[in-house]
C-alpha cells in the first residue's frame, strides 16, 4: 500500500504472470479501516486454519471468461473472497496466499 496526497490510498498486486496491476483507489476513510478489516480476517482464518489442520489459505480471484468462437472476454468480475480480503477488481489469473504467523 502506498498513500498519496493526503485522500487516496492506492493498492499494488502483482500479478502472477509478472506485471503490475494498479488495483483499486480507497477513500482515506476506508484505508483508515482497512488495517482493522484485515486483523479480522487473519484472526478468523488462523482460527479456521487450525481448526481444519492447514497451513495455507489461498484464494483465486477468478479468471476471463470467454464466449465460444468469440475473442472478447465477458467484463471480469472477481471472486467475492477474494474481493473481502483484497479491495481489488481488474486482476483476472491473481492468487491471495495467506500463511498464519
């Protein structure tokens, strides 16, 4: 996460093929939040880590979908899990990989 000018914060994620993807650009009230979202989420998956015996959570943000004979792919449209971890929605083929500790 890097803030810029005071009012936007703006999210990175590196793509799996090897590029960056600019994600998504998060009010200043909502980055302020997004610390306490995420403490959350890695306190529940801990839990739900260790109660299940894995080591790793991953999450697949989904990928394009194409028509048959057609070129042009549907508009993306993310996974909502991955989405409640990562505020970011133009990263078809993207992975969260989240190891407690």
């Amino acid at each position: 996460m890097r803030r810029r000018s005071g009012a936007e914060v703006i999210l990175f994620l590196r793509h799996n093929s090897g590029f960056a993807v600019l994600g998504a650009v998060m009010p200043v009230d909502l980055a302020n939040l997004y610390p306490d979202h995420l403490r959350t989420l890695r306190t529940n998956a801990d839990a739900a880590l260790q109660r299940g015996g894995f080591d790793h959570l991953l999450i697949a943000a989904g990928v394009l979908r194409y028509e048959f004979l057609d070129d042009h792919p549907h508009p993306f449209t993310p996974n909502p899990h991955f989405k409640h971890w990562l505020p970011v929605t133009k990263a078809p083929g993207s992975w969260i990989v989240y190891s407690p500790g």
